[in-house]
C-alpha cells in the first residue's frame, strides 16, 4: 500500500516504493520554478514528500494504485482506518463515534456517525463554505463504488458482502450513464437518522469490516462530484487532514492543513513508546504540519542529492546508497555507516505487500504453455536477486503472502520453486523449445524508466538467457503501465500488490476467475479448483482449517504458475534527525497528519 500503499494497497508501485522510496522536505517555489530548502515558507511548517509516479486519478472510487492513493488517503476520510501504533494492526474508528457495533441477527451493524465533521471549504458548496458530513454522503458514497459506471477496478473489495449492493451494481450496468442513484434503494443500506444507518451482510464474515478503511472508499460530497464532473479526479473535495491546495500532476503538488480537522494526535501507544518523543504530541490536533509539498521525482539520484543537502526530510534508498551509506551485519541487522549515522535516523519495516512477475494468461505463448511457465520459475533465482539487487532488503517469497500476514509460508509452509538451471532447461525442452529454439523473444512490461528499473531487468534478462529464454523489456510510465495491464494485453508484467487489509484473502484474490481485468487478476487466471478454494476460505474464520485450504490453493498456484513469487520488500530508509513521529506503519504508509518537524 502501497502500502498503500503503500494502500494500496493497491495494486503498488513496488520498484518506485522498495529502491525509491520516499522523501519529505520544505521546498519554496521561485517565480521562475526552481526550488530552494526551507524549514519554514511564510511563518508556515512545511514538509515534502515527493512522489515516485503521477498518479492515475484523484477520485478515491476510480484508483486503485499506490500513486493515486498517497493522495487521496490524506484528502479524503474513511469511516475506518488502522491504529498508528498498533501491531498487529487493528482497525479503529474515524469518522465514526465508535467501532459498528453487530446486532442480535449477527449480519447487520449499526454504524454512528460523528457530528460536526465538515467538508472542505470548495465552491461546489453554498457559499463556497464546507458543509457537514451526514449518512446521505455515506450512502452516496458506498453507490458511487459500486457504480460500474464509476468504479472498474476495486469492487472485489465489497463484492458479495452487503445485502442487495451486487444487484445495484448489475442494475447500473444495464442502464449506464443514465442510471440515477436516488431512484434505486439497496435493500441492506438503511438510514436511520443524519447521523446513523445499518449495513446488512450478507452472511456473517470476519472480513466485513476491512474494506470501509480502503481509500477507494472515501466518503465524498455529491455536489462535488456533479459540478466538477469529469475533472472530479483533478479535483479532490474531501474531509482529510488536508486539502488540496495546489494541483500540479507532474510538478509541486501542494497539501494544505485542514484547520477543521476532527482528529487528534493518539494518547495511548505501546509500552516501549511510552516514554518516547513521539508522546509529546499525545493530544494535540492533527495534522501537526501546515503544508505537505509533493513534487514529482522519478528518478533516485536527484531525490538523495536533495536528501543529503538537508532539503528532503525522507528517503528511502536503491542498492547502490545502500552500498554507499549502509551495511547488514553479521547477525543480519541493518546499520548507518558512521558518518552517515551522525547526520541521519535510519528506519525498516516489513512491507505487507509482494512482488511477483504475471503472465499474461490470454497470450497464445506464455498463457497457454505451462511447462515454457515452469521453466521460467525454476529459471530465476529470488533469494539472489534479493541479495544483489535489495542488498537483502527483503524476503524470497515461498507463497503469495507476505511474511508479516497470518497464513504465510511460516504457517503453511513453502510452495515454491528452487532455482534449479538443469530443470529449467528441461522444462523448456517439455514445452517445445529445446535450448530455447523455435521460441520468440518474449517481453516484460516495466512501470517505470528509471536506472533502477533497468537494472532490475538485466538481472532477469541475464538469468533467462542461460536457460535459453530471451526477453526484452518495454520500459513505460506507470499510467501507461496500467493501462496496458488493466486491459490484461502483456506476455509477462513486472508487478506487485500492497494489502488492501492485512488478511491473506487479499492476495489469493488475485487469481481469482471472476476478478479478471480490468480487476487485479489482470493476467485472466482460471481455474474452477482454485475458485471453489477461494470462495470458501473468503468467509472462513482464521484457524488451521482455514490454513488447510491455503495449502491446497498453493498447490494449485505451483502447477499452473499463473505468476512467478520474487519478493516481500523491507522498507528501509532515512529521516533527517529532526524528523517526529514516523511509526512505519504499513497500512498508512503516508501517515502526513501524524508527522511533525522539530
């Protein structure tokens, strides 16, 4: 998420994330756009941190990746969200008084609202003055994201689980842009005042809940929505602990502090923060800053020049800084080389999210011949690329959960190939290509441009050739990227998933048949055994039972080879040493209204 974030989640930006990073600095803009540091700009706090990618959209129903979602998580408010210190991570309330409390049939939950929350002040409403968020915005809201019209690429997240939403969702596809919400009730959405409604699931779900701290499902304001139109995504209105005070898609993006914010700093946290700085701020409201500056830089070596002038507040690092400023110890911990130890923090993380390489199922090569896939799996060596390309700033992947998740392979064990040259070869041979002959060049789809990227593809290409199998790379931006791949029209796609919820049913949802592109099993994987296993393990309580199933469906997912496992991802980078509050929470991998700057 990539995570979101990065929420992603979020199908994420893992290149741009894992070796890039993030950056937080105070930038002024001159009259003739350059940048020079600041800490302040007009008696105002200010903090940056750049953005990796132009993001797709700002509107939270139409984005489903993790540069759009930086944005829109700190603009637009949830009804839920993900305690800041808590681990594991624990949902908690936030534009509701308290957490939806289930009543006597065990499928409905009454959700509160909190009073006095506004909008942002924004000229779609009277006067140009915010108005106060009540349930028909809720309402609104949850239609808009199961509006097909509207939202193509995150229903999954809700889909089957609230009591006549997927009929409504039909019913807007049969009507089309015509369709008018206000004349289509759904059964299981019942307003009881401005301030309170009912959900009705559709049977009882231990994952109902996760999907309400999703950005996707931010609450927004019809009005908005109707007098901005197709310039909404450029055009965020929100309740977010900021508000979009300069829009700029690839230059400075400007956040501004939203001065009616209803949230305020946590005063409990986890004991061995007790007596840390980060509680000094226990109380106060959020956010802390009172601007967030987000130019866009896509390339690593602009970003920690930046960084090490003191400009950038926040950095993560590609494999060749890392070799410049840092080291892994004997025992495995990771350290600040001595000089760099004096002028900088250093922080990790476990990413929940994961980087794999897709096929394109629907491709006549790749899609329909198992064997040519399980020569590539046994082809390409994960642990080595985590060494040489991360610095071992990562974990080799044995199933498709990341590491941290319940049902991982730590609980189930791994299910996954072991790079093996003479199988590879093999294999090739079985798919009717012996030493690579007859078969075409295939191509591998890249989100991005940059050195780091290339490098990463070298690394492949190279492993690839010693087995007979040529490759080229497409380097592209990501919105180009997505469109390519939402449209499910690529051999093989460098890619990743960021959890949407910290629940292994967020991946194994990848590579389910009804979620098929434009959703995010964009490769078009089938198969009706994994399907009855997913289906069943998706309303499951945690358990060994459920743990079982998994098993099963990693079997499958070893046979068919729809994906090839590479990576869960350490977060790893450096903060200036006057730099508050960062926690590492991967759920909130943008936590701005938490930060302060000394």
């Amino acid at each position: 998420m990539n995570l979101l974030q990065l929420r992603s989640k979020l199908l994420i930006a893992f290149v741009a994330s894992v070796l890039v990073g993030f950056s937080s600095s105070c930038v002024k803009k001159n009259e003739k756009g350059s940048t020079s540091s600041s800490a302040t700009s007009g008696g105002k706090k200010v903090f940056q941190h750049y953005r990796t990618s132009a993001h797709k959209t700002l509107d939270p129903m139409m984005q489903f990746d993790q540069a759009s979602a930086q944005i829109v998580s700190n603009v637009y408010d949830r009804l839920l969200g993900y305690d800041y210190f808590a681990r594991p991570y624990k949902l908690v309330p936030v534009l509701l008084e308290k957490m939806p409390e289930k009543q006597e049939d065990g499928l409905t939950y009454l959700f509160t609202l909190k009073k006095g929350v506004v909008f942002h002040d924004d000229a779609a409403f009277k006067d140009g003055i915010g108005r106060e968020l009540k349930v028909d915005d809720v309402i609104y809201s949850l239609k808009r994201f199961a509006d097909t019209n509207v939202n193509t690429l995150s229903y999954v997240l809700l889909e089957g689980f609230i009591e006549g939403l997927d009929a409504f969702r039909d019913e807007s596809k049969k009507q089309g842009k015509a369709f008018n919400y206000d004349k289509h009730d759904v059964s299981g959405i019942k307003k009881l005042s401005d301030y309170t409604f009912t959900l009705k699931f559709t049977r009882p779900n231990p994952l109902a809940l996760y999907p309400f701290a999703f950005s996707g499902m931010s609450i927004v304001a019809r009005e908005a929505v109707e007098k901005y139109g197709d310039d909404f995504g450029n055009h965020p209105v929100g309740t977010g602990p900021f508000y979009m005070k300069t829009y700029s898609r690839r230059g400075i993006m400007v956040l501004g502090k939203n001065e009616k914010y209803h949230l305020s700093f946590p005063s409990d946290a986890p004991a061995e923060l007790k007596a840390a700085e980060v509680l000094k701020d226990a109380g106060k409201k959020l956010p802390l800053v009172d601007e967030v500056h987000l130019p866009l830089i896509e390339e690593t070596q602009p970003a920690m020049l930046k960084f090490k002038r003191g400009e950038l507040h926040w950095i993560g690092m590609n494999k060749d800084e890392f070799n410049n400023m840092a080291y892994r110890d004997a025992n495995g911990e990771f350290h600040l080389k001595k000089d760099f130890a004096e002028k900088f923090d250093m922080y990790t993380a476990e990413y929940l999210s994961v980087s794999y390489l897709k096929f394109g199922m629907d491709d006549p090569i790749v899609g329909k011949n198992k064997a040519l896939r399980q020569a590539i799996a046994y082809a390409l060596n994960a642990k080595s690329f985590v060494e040489l390309m991360l610095n071992s700033r990562g974990v080799p992947l044995n199933t498709i959960i990341p590491i941290p998740i319940a049902g991982s392979e730590k609980d189930v064990g791994p299910f996954w190939y072991q790079a093996n040259l003479e199988m590879a070869k093999k294999k090739l041979a079985e798919a009717g290509y012996p030493d690579g002959k007859g078969l075409p060049e295939l191509v591998v789809e890249y989100r991005g441009t940059n050195k780091d990227v290339r490098q990463m593809f070298e690394f492949v290409r190279n492993e690839l050739a010693a087995a007979g199998i040529k490759v080229r790379a497409n380097f592209q931006t990501f919105s180009n990227f997505l469109k390519k791949t939402n449209a499910g029209n690529f051999q093989i796609a460098d890619a990743g998933w960021g959890a949407d919820y910290p629940d292994a049913e967020n991946f194994y949802q990848l590579l389910y048949s009804k979620n098929k592109a434009p959703g995010p099993n964009d490769g078009n994987f089938s198969n009706a055994d994994y399907d009855k296993l997913y289906e069943t393990i998706k309303y499951m309580e945690h358990g060994p039972e459920r743990l079982a199933l998994f098993k099963k469906m990693n079997e499958v997912i070893k046979e068919e080879v729809p994906l090839i496992l590479r990576y869960n991802p350490l977060a790893f980078g450096l903060v200036q040493k006057n730099v508050r509050n960062l926690q590492g929470n991967m759920m909130d991998e943008y936590p701005y209204m938490y930060l302060d700057i000394n």
